[in-house]
C-alpha cells in the first residue's frame, strides 16, 4: 500500500498524462564472474517495493506495468527464486506484469501519443537502451518531485531509521568496550561487520577506522594500521536496515583515557555539534548548523592559539557539516530553493558532523599532532523541534570514559 501510495503522490505532482519510466540498479561485478550483493536502486524501490535486479517499472494513472524476469527453473537453482511473471501483478499490485526481454518490443506500446514521458538514465546498459527507446518520444527529468518526496521521511521510514540508528550506537558501544592497544583497525571494523550482519543489516558505506594520524584522512578506509597506546581511533561507520542508513562518527583514546590535548579539541567539537544540533528546527535556514558549528570552531581554536583571526577554519575543517540521511546515505533532496537556502521541514533527517583535523605541522604545538576528531549524529526534524536518533550514544568525554572502563 505504501508504495501505491508513493506513485499516486508522485503522479499528482505531474502532467494528467505522465508516464514515469524507472528501472533499478544493475548488478555489478567485483571480479571476474564474482558479484557485489545486489541493492535495487532507491528511487525505484521507493516506488515499487520490489526487489529484484533487471525490472523496469511504467507507471502511470490508468495503467502500471513492470517488466521483470520471467521464472526461469535452472537459473533460479543457481540464483534463487524469481517472483515471476505469474505472481507479480498480486502481489504488487500492477495492472500487468512483462517479461524484461520484451523491453525493446513492449515499451513503446504503453506510451501514447498524449503521454509526458518522465525518465531518468542513470550510467547503465539498460537505462542507455531505455534512453534510446524514449529519444524519439523525448522525455523529462522526474527527480525534483521524487526527490522532495523522499525528503520527506514519513512515519515509517522513521521507525525503520530509529532502528538502523539503534543497531548502529550498539556497534559503536561494543567498539568503545573492546578496543585495545595493539589491535588493528580491520579487527576493530569486525565489531561493526559482525554486529550489522547479526542485526540483518549491512554497512550503509565503506567504514572508516582510523587510528592516530589516519583521522586526519577524510576518507581513509585502508583500515589495516595498528591502534596504539595514547592515539585516538575515529570510527565513522552506520549499518543500512531495509534500504535506510544511518551515519556515526565517534572518537575515542585507543587506552580508554584522553590526554589534555586531545580534550581539548574534542570539547571544541563537541561544543560545536551540540550547537549546531540546537538550532534545528522546522523553519530555520538549512546552512544555520555550519554556520554555527564554524563560528564555535573558530572561536574554539583561536582561544587554543591554533588559529588566528585572519587564518582561514578550512585548514583544520575542510568539510561541511551536515547531509540529507535516508535511503542513501548522502541523500537526494535540494539543499537550496529558488536560489536560496531552504528551511528545514517536519520529517526531513539530516547528519550533524563538525570536525577538526591537525596533520603534523612544525608550527603546531606536538601535543596536537595528529589528532583528528569528528562527532557525527543523525537529527530529525519534528513539529516543532528535533530528535537525535542516534542520541543514546556516549558523546561526552565522562560518558566515552565510563563506557570504556566498564567491560
Ligand atoms: N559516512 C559518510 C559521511 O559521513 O558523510
Ligand atoms: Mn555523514
Ligand atoms: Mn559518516
């Protein structure tokens, strides 16, 4: 039903005779005939709730058609089952169900002169050959609409990303508890595997664990150094529970305890996060939570003497402070409307992540060396304020330092 629902939405945004033409992913190769576990793409699996790779969906007011693949008894030996094209219209609810390998013959027959095609072609075969199909008839672009309805998060969505939020601050506690001097970062990543696939999850993203100096690498996920005595390890990882993410960042000393210098910097960001996070609410500008996480950076760092007045932030904070979080983990939806910054709406869910990152520098005191330090939350926007989704877990340095003593 919630899918249904999805499409009428969608089709009341459009022209009376759209017809919106969307396939899912394709399956992609790691190696030689080795695949990557298939994911259906977001957009159409928001819409059409089905789950299998090589399916085109044809959706318009009178008539919804997906091409899929046909029960194949030896394939699926290998493969697994199909739904098939006997079943399908039950229990998705279409008008008809078509074979994929009828796409070439069978598409065009469902568009009418009349008919506003709306496609968009992602980088794939089938999309090139849906692209070709379509160029005589010529086609529109329906991401805006789709896009701000997955903006949007309603309350379902929410209670599956409340739960993906939930299996992810318990990986993050159980990493907090185990790590050791000595271990590698790939052994402390196993905490996040075990407990995401136990869970019926999966990584929403490459994680990254990064111990001492590899925090000052963005996007560091090598994950195969040792963690040792008096570092900090930044782990930036958030499982994926029924095709929505959740996105954690926390860091913590390698021994339990932090030096003066490294909380120093982790207050400043913390302070930071917790300011930003305080400014979201429903009709407040979208770029306030930067705004301010950078005003308390800098300040933050003046006051240390590691930044003066007129020294740029992005020599220690190069990133943004925040995304859209939902299907995909850097979700779709506009950041601006009409040239402006848009104001943040009930439903929408967005990271808080301020950082600050000190490489090896002749002119920085030794003590902050190396320290990369980013705290990431997810935030939800409700009626008249926000939740943190992820706010169970430890984010204080007392609250990090008790968990970490208790084993
Ligand atoms: N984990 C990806 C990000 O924080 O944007
Ligand atoms: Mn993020
Ligand atoms: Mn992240």
């Amino acid at each position: 039903m919630i899918h249904q629902n999805r499409r009428k939405e969608l089709l009341s945004q459009l022209d009376d005779n759209a017809v919106v033409v969307i396939s899912t992913n394709p399956e992609q190769f790691r190696n030689g005939d080795v695949t990557f576990a298939f994911r259906p793409h977001s957009d159409f699996f928001y819409l059409t709730g089905f789950q299998e790779p090589q399916a085109v969906a044809v959706i318009s007011a009178d008539n919804y058609v997906l091409f899929l693949r046909a029960k194949n008894p030896e394939r699926e030996i290998w493969d697994g089952e199909r739904l098939g094209l006997a079943d399908a219209p039950k229990v998705l609810k279409l008008d008809s169900a078509l074979n994929i390998d009828a796409l070439n013959e069978r598409l065009l027959q469902l568009i009418k002169p009349e008919s506003v095609v709306y496609f968009d072609a992602k980088p794939c075969e089938l999309d090139l050959k849906i692209a070709e199909l379509l160029s005589e008839k010529g086609f529109e672009s329906v991401q805006a609409p789709l896009h701000e309805m997955r903006l949007i998060k309603d309350d379902l969505e929410i209670s599956i990303m409340q739960k993906a939020a939930d299996i992810s601050v318990v990986a993050h506690e159980k990493a907090m508890k185990q790590v050791a001097a000595g271990m590698f970062e790939y052994q402390l990543q196993s905490v996040f595997d075990a407990h995401f696939v136990s869970h019926d999850s999966e990584h929403a993203y490459t994680p990254i664990v990064a111990g001492g100096k590899n925090a000052c690498i963005l996007h560091y996920i090598n994950n195969d150094q040792v963690l040792k005595d008096g570092e900090l390890v930044l782990i930036d990882a958030g499982c994926e529970l029924g095709y929505y993410a959740s996105d954690i960042t926390r860091v913590f000393p390698v021994n339990g305890r932090f030096s003066e210098a490294q909380k120093q910097i982790y207050q400043i960001v913390l302070n930071a996060q917790l300011a930003a996070i305080a400014s979201i609410k429903p009709g407040v500008s979208v770029q306030q939570p930067h705004k301010i996480a950078c005003d308390v950076i800098q300040q933050g760092l003046q006051t240390l003497g590691l930044l003066t007045q007129d020294e740029s932030l992005s020599k220690f904070y190069m990133h943004g402070t925040g995304h859209w979080l939902g299907m995909d983990v850097h979700d779709v939806g506009k950041y601006q409307q009409d040239g402006q910054p848009r104001v943040f709406e009930k439903g929408m869910v967005i990271t808080v992540e301020p950082g600050i990152y000190i490489r090896k520098d002749a002119k920085i005191n030794p003590v902050y060396h190396n320290i990369g330090i980013r705290i990431e939350d997810d935030v939800l926007v409700t009626d008249t304020n926000n939740t943190v989704l992820t706010g169970n877990l430890a984010q204080t340095i007392n609250e990090i330092e008790t968990l970490m003593s208790k084993n």
